[in-house]
C-alpha cells in the first residue's frame, strides 16, 4: 500500500529501475559486449545506457526497444515481473 506521500511507490520504481539495469548490463556482459558497443548498436549515448545500467535513467518505450534489438532479446524478456506499484 502506498501512503499519501508517494514513497512506498517511489522505492518500487526505484527497484524496478535498478533491476531494469541489472538485467540490460547482465546481458550486455554476457555477450561481452562494451557499454560503448551497446551503445552505439542501440543509437543511444554511452552516459545514457551508463545511467540505465545503474538503475539511474528513465527509460523511454523507445530507449527500452532499442536496447532490447542491440542486444537481440525480447523487450518483455527485460521487464518481466517488474513491478512498481504505481
């Protein structure tokens, strides 16, 4: 249950945003892949995936699939059971 300020909510993003992260750097290092590689396969700039891997960045549906085809996974492989309770 989420009280009036918010913050039960925001600590469910900020897990799910960190999990997030996990998983894209746990594939991206499974395939031995650099950050700069995942990067540059995904057009996105290597502070931003940085960022995401870190469970810091605010990923966008377009960031999300991106990501997903530089890697060659499921997008829904990479947000499977997140949760948020938002």
């Amino acid at each position: 249950m989420t009280d009036p300020s918010g913050t039960s909510s925001d600590a469910a993003f900020a897990a799910a945003q960190a999990e997030f992260g996990r998983r894209v750097r746990e594939v991206r290092q499974a395939q031995s892949k650099s950050l700069e590689a995942l990067a540059e396969g995904s057009s996105l700039h290597w502070s931003n995936v940085a960022r995401i891997e870190r469970g810091q960045g605010n990923v966008t549906l377009r960031s999300l699939l991106r990501l997903a085809d530089a890697l060659g996974v499921d997008a829904g492989s990479l947000v499977a059971g997140l949760e948020t309770d938002v």
